[in-house]
C-alpha cells in the first residue's frame, strides 16, 4: 500500500503524540529489532523508532531496512528518529482510519 502525502501527513500528526517504542542500537538493524518492530506493528500499526548515536547506520537506512521486513511503510524520517506504519489487513482490528486517497482524474 502506497501512502498519499495526506495519508503521510494525517501519520506523522498522530506520531508527534506517541512515544518512541523501538530502539536500534550499535548492532544495527538485527533479527530481534525485526521481530519487535513487526510485534509492535501487529499492535499498534503506527511506531516510533530511535537510531542511538553509537550505531553504524542512519535512521533512514534502518527504516528503509526495517520497513521491508516488516512489510510497512515509512513514514517520517527526521534526525535520530524514524516512524512507520503498516495497516492492519481486517477493517475491524484498525486502530487507524486514513483520509481517503483522492480519485484520479
């Protein structure tokens, strides 16, 4: 699913609120960050994740890392800090309800 930039900015609205809930540290993007990125994903659909100054990687290249693996989208990258989203699939487990993508012309 390709989020619209009023998709994206309705996400990083909801974000600003949230707390940072996945941490990559100096071992990069491992097995386990996958697995509580996807844990968290499951949960919530929205997540809040921090890059620490000791790692090797940037905090968009571990989302864009993180986000296939987890099949979500990115959503905000900025300095240490990165969100993504993956909507649930069933209507009636979503947290979160998108604005609705503008019909092409």
């Amino acid at each position: 699913m390709e989020l619209t930039s009023k998709q994206r900015a309705q996400l990083r609205g909801i974000a600003a609120g949230e707390d940072t809930i996945l941490i990559v540290g100096k071992d990069g993007v491992t097995e386990n960050v996958i697995q509580e990125a996807d844990n968290a994903l499951e949960a919530r659909e929205l997540i809040k994740g921090r890059v620490l100054e000791n790692s090797l990687l940037t905090a968009r290249e571990a989302a864009e890392a993180i986000a296939p693996a987890t099949r979500s989208e990115v959503v905000q990258v900025i300095g240490s800090k990165f969100v993504l989203y993956r909507q649930q699939p069933r209507k009636d487990k979503r947290k979160i309800t998108l604005v609705k993508a503008a019909k092409p012309l």
